[in-house]
C-alpha cells in the first residue's frame, strides 16, 4: 500500500495537469458526473417551486441531495434519473420550468391524470433516450411538436384527453419503434397522414374524439402489428380501405361516428383475430357482404345507423362467438337468416327499424343465452314461434309495430326473467300468457292494439316491480276487481277499450307513484272507490264510458297535480263537487252523459288552467255562474243538453280563447249579442234549442254558421238563411246601444275592459270595410284591417301601447322587422310584430290577402304561438300575436342559470316540437303555409320548455305543388342558399333554416362556423359527405353533461337528420313530415 501511495505521489508531482483536472474516477465511467447528478437535482427542485402550494406539498419529499429517494422518481444503478412517474399526484401547473435538457438519461416520463396545463416545451425533444411519454388526462393544449418526432426511441406516447390542437406530425412516421399511440379525447385536425403507415412496429392506435377530417389513408394496410384501431367520432370521409382486411392480427376496430360512406369492404371477412367491429353511425351503404362470415372471431357487430340495404346475410351464422348484433336503423330487407340461430353465444339482438320481412325464425330458440331480442318496426309476419318459449335468460323482448298475428304460444309463460315486453301493434289473437310475470322481474308490459281476448294475465297481480303498463285496444274480458293489485312503482296502468268488468278494487289507493289510470271504454260498475284520492302524484284520470255509479268521491278533489279527469258516459249521481275548484293544474274535465244535478259550483272557476270544459248531457239546472269567466285558457266548452236557465252571461266575452261553444238543449234566455262580444277565435258555436233573442253577433261562428247551430229559439234575427231577418230598427237600435257601451267602457272597466283587447287578441278570419281617412290624426290615413269592429281603434290602442313602438317596447328583431311587448290598459298582454316597411294592400289583392291571413289564423297547433290579426296603414303594418313571457329559444341558450335545467331531453322535445309545428304548417293545413323564417329568435318558450314556433306572418300561402317568389326576409344565418339567388320560396327553405336550428340548440350556440369550416372541408375533399359530419362529442354544447344510453342514440340520430336537411340542393332535403316522424318515432 505504501508503495501504491508512493508512486500516485510521483504521478502527481509529474504531471500537475492531470491531477488538477476533472477526469473521472474509473467507477465515474460508467456513470453521472457530480455536476449531471446536480443538474437534475436543480432541474427537478426549480420545477417544483414553481408548481403552487398543494402541489409542492405533495412533493415534499423532494429535499435533500438525493433525488433517487424522491416520490415518484427512480434512478438506475448510477445514481441517474430514468423515470419519473407522478401519475394521479394532483399536480398543478406548466412544463416550462422544466428543463428537460438536464435530464439526460431520462427513459419514463409519466404524468397522467394531474392538472398540468400550457403546450408542451421544447426542450422534452431533447430527451433522445425517452421510451415512454404519458401525459395523457390533463389540460395541455397547443400543436403537438414535430420536434417530438426526433425521439426515436419512443416506444408509448400517450397525449390523450387534453387539449392538443392542430393536425398529427407527418413525421409521426419516423417513430419507427412505436407499438402504442393514443391521441384521443383532443381538438386535433387535419388529415391521417399516409406516413403513419410507416409505423410497422405499432399495435395500438387510438385517435378517437377529435376533429380529424380525410380519408383513412391505405397505407394502415401495411400496419401489419396492428391489434387495435379506434378512430370513433370523428370526421372521417371516403369509403372504409380495403387495405384494412391485411391486418391480419387485428381484434377492434372502431370506426363509429364518422362519415365515412360507399360499401363495406369484403377484405374486412380476411380479418380472422376480430373480436369487434364497430362502424355504426356512418353513411356506409350497399350490402352487408357475405364475407363478413369469415370473421370467425366476432364478439360484437355494430353497424346500425347506416343507410345498409339488402338482406342479413346468412353467413352471419358463422360467427359463433358473436355476443352482441345491432343493425338497427338501417334499411335492411328479406327474412332474418335462420342461421342466426347457429349463434349460441349471442346475448344481443337489435334488428328493429328496418324492413325485414318473413316470419320469425324457429331457430331462435337455439339461443340459450339471449338477453335482448328487439325486432320492433319492421314488416315481419307470420307466428311467433313456440321455440321463444326456451329463451329462460330473455329480458327484453320487443316484437311492436311489425304484422305478427295469431296465437302467443303457451312456451311464452317460461320467460321468467322477462322485464320489458312489447307486443303492440301487431294482429294478435287469444290470450295473453297468463304467467307471464311469474318470475316477479317484469317491469314493461304493452300489449296494445292488437286482439286479445280473455282475462289480463293473473300473474299479474303479484307482479309488484310494474312500471308501465298498456293493454288497451284489445277485446280483453274478466273481472278487473281480482286482476290488479298493489304496484309501488307503478306509473302508468292503460286498460282502455276492452271489455272489462267489476269494480276497480280499492287497493289502486296503494299505487302512490300513478301519474295516468286510464280505463275507460269497459263494462266496469261500482262506484269510484275514495282511496283514488290517495294517489297523490295521479296527473290523468280517464273512467269514461263504463258503468260506474254513486256520486264523484271528494276525495278527488286531493289530487293537485291532476291535469286531466275524465269520468263521462257513465251513471254517475249526486252534484258536481265544489272540491274540483282546487284543482288548479287541471286542463280538461269531462264529466259529460252522466246525471248529476245540481248548479253549476262557483268554484269551478278556480281551476284557471282549464282548456276544454264538458258539462253535457247532465240534469244541471240554474244559470250559468259568471265566474266562468275566470277560465281564460278554456278552449273548447260544452254545456248542452241540461236544465240550464236565465241569460248567457256577458263576461262570457272575456273567454277570449274559446273555440268551441256548445249551448244547446237548455232553457237560456235573453239576448246574445252583447254575452258574445268579440270572441274573435269562436270557430265552432250550437246555441240551438234555447229561448234566446235578439240579432246574432257579429263574429265568425254567426257570419259562417248554418240554421241548424242557432234552431229552436224563437226570438233570434239575422242573416243565417231560414232565420228571420232583424229589422231595420232592431239593427239601429242595437247599433246605438253597442256604440254607448264603447263610449263607456273607461267607466265600466271592471264588466268590459278586455272587451276591446278580446278585439286585438281574437281578431276574426274577415275584412272588415276600409275606414275613410280621418282628417284629425293623419297616422290612420288608408287604414286596412282584418278585425271584427273599427280598425282605427285597434290601431290607436297597439300604438298608444308601444309609444308609436318605441325601442324600450322591442324584444326582437328579425328579418323581416321587430317584435314589441305591448301591455295594454287592461293589463292585457299581446305580441306586436311590426314590419320594417308599411303592407300596401291593394284592392285588387285584398281577396288573396284576406285569405292568407286566414289561413294562418285558423292554424291550430300546440307547438305554433297563435295569430290574432294583422293591421295596416300607410305608416305601420303589423301583426298581433300571442304573447309568451319565457323568451325565445335563443334567450334560453344564451342564459347560463337556465343551462342546468335545459337538458338534454328538453332539447330533444324543443326540436320535436319545431318539427311537428311546420310538419303541420306544410302538411295538414290546406293550401299549405311557408314560414320563411325559422330562427331560435322566432322560437318561443314556455316555463316547461315547450317550444312555440312564432312569426307567421311573413308566410305566404302556397297552393299544392306550386311554389312562391317573394324578396328576401329571412334572418341572416339561417336562409337556405337558394334563396340568395333565386328568391324562390318553397316548404324546403324550411327545412334549411329548421337543419340551422337543430345544431344551434346541440351545440349551444349558432352553428355558422361550423357548417362554413364543414364546407370548406368539403371543397377540397373528394367525398361529398364531409359537409355532413363532425365529431359529436366535441361539438356538443359543453355547459351541460354529456348525453348517455338512449338519449345520446336520439342526439347522434337528429343530428343526422338535421345535416340531411342542409343539403345544398333543395330537392335532396327530406320534407318536415318526414323529419317529424323519423325523429319521433
């Protein structure tokens, strides 16, 4: 030892440089500098001090000089750091204070699930010897760098669920060491470039969730590592490549959600590994091929939403690991292939909206584990085959709306795991399966219009998890007393139109969740049982047309959220019960054919949201009681055919919404023409059989009336033919007195202030006679008016109400002028739509005119807002409407505290209603109206989002197959591209604007950019359906959670529909009758 130490002595003495330096000791070659090993010790600490509180708490491990004892951080056997692993450590903050370029020997960077936010720094290029990169569940954005592509020794790189942007490197193919590559859950754009094809090494490719546009490039055919594939909602177009049947170990493959179109390729049956295929929601047409038989591996085929035609092939019963089959929504044809039932392992049948055709096939019964068989909305025919009855493991089964017929077999009684079973629809015969719910599991059970015969299943009585249940329409016969029993989560019980008898067993009372009992239409006796009263959440209760006797229970009068209660044609006693007053919620009571007696209760007229009111055919006596005009909202009211006396009430007037008035049969008396006043909606009136007297008033329902509405009442004068003419001093005296009562008016408000605005509401389907100019107010100069008395009048009052439409008044502006809130002397509300420039109605149009503006007052719908009347003069043109206090659909997607309770269902029922509201403008009304100007500003809401389309009065009335030319007055933003050069208005300019608005209320806000990046795209793609498709989950509107299960099925499908309706040729648009009953079905 000493003469070691001896000669190191000599050797340094020697050579003082060498000594002086920092050469390495021998163990120091193998590994880190002192300096490398304090470099990523400050490199490391420097990070975390910039990392905020909690996060440097949670690395307050991370002190002291050796980093290879720190959370999350592991050296190799030198001391240098390779991996540094904080995955789901609540890390917050940026990259950018770390210097990677100090970590040299870095091989794991792994991140995943923290908060990290900020673009990715360029220094992590540095990182030559990094492996595996995972930042995947964070909120990193910016473009992915192409400097990332110079880590070739990257095996993962997973940067899913953040925020990147831009398209994927071309370069990505010179990772040629990558096996797994997740991209997914980002905003990446732009196309798959073909150089990813280079990625031989690669079995995991997930791209899914983003906005990728392009083709699949066929260069994926040389992948031939592949195992799986996910490139789901995107915006991928062009035909599925061919190439794809080369990779040979393929297990998934997901290419849902896109827009993708042409053919299934027959390569795909090469794909002998595949364990699941999805590609539903495409545009993919054809056939399925009969290739697909060769995919021997198959769990799961999904392929519905296409627009696939031609018959299942029957090589689809090769695939004997199959679990799961859903070719729903598509446009199939031919029998199902008796080789289905070669799939003994399948759990999953989904084949309904098709057109299949052909009997069920017996060899279904070979699917010992089959869970769900739907089959509804086809063509199928024939029996249901007793081979159904081996399905032990079946818990839905849905056979509706197909052309089934015959007996049920008796093998159905062992489905005992059954919780969901439909029937409807179809030509059934004999008895339902009595055992049906003998394994207590049913939860559904529909059975309706069909022909069923004997009792209701007497499994059924002790079927206590019942939901929902529906077997009217049927020719069912028993004793309804043993039949039912005590159901706690019952909802919804329809046994209508059958032949039922007994009385209703007490125990409903026990039914506390029961929104609807309907079962009327039977031979059911007894008396109405008062533990009815006890089903507090009961909204629907329907017993007409049976043989219930006794008196109404006042136990009824408990059930607040009743909205209907129908208990006609039955022999009910006793009086009408004041309790029903209480019922605020109600909109219909029908307690028509029965013999109560009696007076009418004052206190009916609590019930203020009632529409339709049948008292008929009763022995009620006395006069009607006045506070029936408390009734505002009533629409159809009928009391014919009682004892009633003394005079038609004038507040009658003030029922400035009624429709329908039925009178007849009754001992009223008096004179009617003040008692009607201006009811200008009356469309229907029988005042026959009474002792009434005087001229007939001056409404519509007179004007059109025929003598058989106004017989038997020997005192009335008027212009009806075979009715005495008034004479003339009748008329001027009548003439004088009603002129009295609208000098009055100010001083008797409280009898006839809403006279004059039940005038501006209702006004009537006819032209009144112009008025001559008045030389004292120049503003009612050429006054043109459709009304039912003197158009200065209602002009004056829509002008005194709005200050001359004063701005502060305006709550709208369209396209075709602006929209005031006009609040009248009688608290009165109406919406005033003002045209930008005057209506010059000519006499020579005033004929055609009259007519269009009737024919859209007379439009009755309940998704369309109504329209009173239109006024015009030479200053102001103007239309009144009904006025709704919760704004308008753009109001509601513009208010973030309304977000939360806008949800998914109501959007889907605000679009429904749209299209049922112009479905009915185009379709049922005759000649059909246009409106022209679809827009979320011309939506009106109501407090339970209902939406109400308004703004009709730019429509111009079409006669069939004709079309219109008119100026431009549609919203900007929301007119069919047409109309910028043709000006040629038809029904499918509609359908346009209603596509705007189907995305506007998806995605939350109008969809102008999307649809115009959509259409870029398409110009420099070769594929026609890019302008048709973007990546659903991104484009949702973000303020709300994402759809799930079915609702999310029903979004993906309108969203569909709504992209069809934007085609650029007007011809290729379905019409709204179509997208109403698509999207309702």
């Amino acid at each position: 030892m000493l003469f070691v130490a001896c000669v190191l002595l000599m050797l340094t003495q020697e050579m003082p440089c060498l000594a002086s330096s920092r050469s390495p000791s021998p163990v120091a070659l193998a590994g880190p500098s002192n300096q490398t090993a304090n470099e990523e010790l400050e490199a490391l600490l420097t990070w975390k001090f910039e990392l905020d509180s909690q996060s440097r708490y949670t690395l307050s491990s991370w002190n002291g000089s050796n980093p290879c004892s720190w959370r999350g951080v592991d050296c190799d056997s030198f001391g240098s750091i390779v991996s540094l692993n904080l995955s789901d450590s609540a890390i917050h903050g940026t990259l950018h204070h770390l210097n990677f370029s100090l970590l040299p020997n870095l091989i794991a960077l792994k991140l995943a699930n923290n908060s990290l936010f900020g673009n990715i720094p360029p220094s992590m290029a540095l990182l030559a010897k990094l492996t595996h990169l995972d930042l995947s569940r964070n909120n990193l954005s910016g473009n992915i760098l192409t400097q990332l592509v110079s880590l070739r020794s990257l095996q993962v790189l997973n940067l899913s669920n953040n925020n990147f942007n831009g398209p994927i490197p071309n370069e990505i193919g010179s990772l040629s060491n990558l096996t797994d590559l997740f991209l997914s859950a980002n905003n990446l754009s732009g196309r798959i470039s073909g150089e990813i094809g280079r990625l031989q090494s690669l079995k995991y490719l997930e791209l899914q969730n983003n906005r990728i546009t392009g083709p699949i490039p066929s260069s994926i055919g040389n992948m031939s590592s592949l195992i799986e594939v996910w490139l789901y909602d995107n915006q991928l177009v062009g035909a599925i490549p061919e190439e794809i049947g080369m990779l040979g170990s393929l297990s998934i493959l997901d290419l849902s959600g896109n827009c993708l179109d042409g053919y299934i390729p027959k390569t795909l049956g090469n794909l002998s590994n595949l364990a699941f295929l999805y590609l539903y929601q495409n545009q993919l047409s054809g056939p399925i091929p009969l290739e697909v038989g060769g995919m021997r591996s198959l769990e799961s085929l999904q392929l519905r939403f296409n627009d696939l035609i031609g018959p299942i092939p029957s090589s689809i019963g090769n695939l004997s690991n199959l679990k799961y089959i859903s070719l729903r929504k598509n446009k199939l044809s031919g029998p199902i292939p008796s080789s289905i039932g070669n799939l003994s392992n399948l759990n999953i049948l989904r084949l309904d909206y098709n057109n299949l055709f052909g009997p069920i096939p017996w060899s279904i019964g070979n699917l010992s584990y089959l869970k769900h068989l739907i089959l509804f909305n086809n063509s199928l025919s024939g029996f249901v085959p007793k081979e159904i009855g081996k399905l032990g493991l079946l818990s839905k089964l849905r056979l509706d709306m197909n052309n089934l017929e015959g007996f049920l077999p008796i093998e159905m009684n062992n489905l005992t795991s059954l919780t969901r079973l439909d029937l409807s629809y179809n030509n059934f015969v004999g008895q339902l399966p009595q055992e049906i719910c003998s394994g207590q599991a049913l939860v559904r059970f529909i059975a309706m219009n069909n022909h069923f015969t004997g009792p209701i299943p007497k499994s059924l009585r002790n079927c206590s998890n019942l939901y929902r249940v529906r077997l009217n329409n049927n020719v069912l016969k028993g004793n309804i007393t043993d039949a039912l029993g005590v159901y706690s989560y019952l909802d919804y019980l329809e046994l209508s139109n059958n032949d039922l008898y007994g009385e209703l067993p007490p125990t409903l009372g026990e039914c506390r969740n029961l929104t609807s009992l309907i079962i009327s239409n039977n031979r059911i006796s007894g008396t109405i049982p008062p533990q009815v009263g006890d089903m507090n959440q009961l909204r629907r209760l329907d017993l007409s047309s049976n043989d219930i006797v006794g008196e109404i229970p006042k136990e009824l009068g408990k059930l607040k959220l009743l909205v209907e209660l129908s208990l006609d044609y039955n022999r009910l006693e006793g009086h009408i019960l004041q309790e029903i007053g209480a019922l605020s919620s109600l909109q219909k009571l029908n307690i028509a054919r029965n013999n109560l007696s009696g007076s009418i209760p004052t206190e009916l007229g609590g019930c203020s949201n009632l529409l339709f009111l049948n008292l008929s055919g009763n022995n009620l006596d006395k006069s009607i009681p006045v506070e029936i005009d408390n009734l505002r909202s009533l629409q159809v009211l009928d009391l014919s055919q009682n004892l009633l006396t003394g005079e038609i009430p004038r507040r009658f007037a003030q029922l400035h919404r009624l429709e329908i008035l039925n009178l007849s049969h009754n001992q009223l008396s008096g004179s009617i023409e003040l008692a009607f006043g201006d009811m200008v909606s009356l469309t229907s009136i029988d005042i026959s059989y009474n002792e009434l007297e005087g001229p007939l008033p001056n409404v519509p329902a007179f004007q059109n009336a025929t003598i058989e509405v106004v017989r038997g009442n020997r005192g009335l004068c008027g212009v009806i033919a075979s009715l005495k003419p008034c004479t003339a001093t009748t008329s001027k005296g009548k003439n004088k007195n009603k002129k009295l009562l609208l000098i009055l008016i100010p001083t008797l408000s409280c009898l006839l202030s809403l006279l004059l605005i039940v005038g501006i509401l209702r006004i009537v389907c006819q032209r009144l006679r112009k008025t001559e100019p008045s030389s004292n107010n120049g503003s009612n100069e050429n006054l043109w008016a459709v009304l039912t008395f003197n158009g200065n009048m209602v002009y004056e009052s829509i002008i005194e109400a709005t200050g001359e439409f004063d701005a502060k008044y305006c709550i709208g502006v369209g396209g075709q002028g602006s929209v005031y809130k006009a609040q009248l002397q009688t608290g009165e509300i109406v919406a005033v739509k003002k045209f930008k420039e005057a209506v010059e109605v000519k006499i020579a149009s005033e004929k055609a005119f009259e007519r269009e503006i009737h024919a859209l007052i007379e439009a009755r719908h309940r998704n369309i807002i109504k329209l009173y009347g239109f006024c015009s003069s030479s200053r102001h043109s103007f239309l009144v409407y009904e006025f709704l206090e919760s704004g308008s659909l753009k109001d509601v997607l513009n208010d973030e505290e309304r977000m939360t309770s806008f949800n998914w269902n109501k959007r889907v029922n605000v679009i429904k209603g749209v299209a049922c509201a112009l479905s009915y403008m185009h379709h049922e009304c005759s000649p059909p109206i246009v409106h022209r100007d679809v827009s979320s500003k011309n939506i009106l809401m109501d407090e339970q989002y209902e939406a109400h389309v308004s703004d009709f009065g730019a429509a111009k009335v079409l006669q069939p197959y004709s079309s219109d030319w008119t100026s431009f007055a549609s919203t900007f933003g929301y007119a069919a591209p047409e109309l910028a050069y043709t000006m040629k208005v038809t029904e499918k300019c509609d359908v346009y604007s209603f596509g705007m608005v189907t995305l506007e209320v998806i995605i939350g806000r109008h969809p102008g950019d999307l649809i115009s990046s959509l259409a870029s795209s398409a110009s420099s793609s070769s594929s026609n359906s890019t302008a048709s498709c973007w990546p659903l989950k991104q484009a949702l509107d973000q303020r709300i959670p994402y759809p799930d299960g079915d609702t999310l099925g029903q979004v993906a499908f309108i969203v569909k529909m709504a992209f069809t309706c934007l085609s650029a040729k007007p011809e290729h648009r379905p019409s709204m009758q179509q997208v109403s009953q698509e999207i309702s079905a």
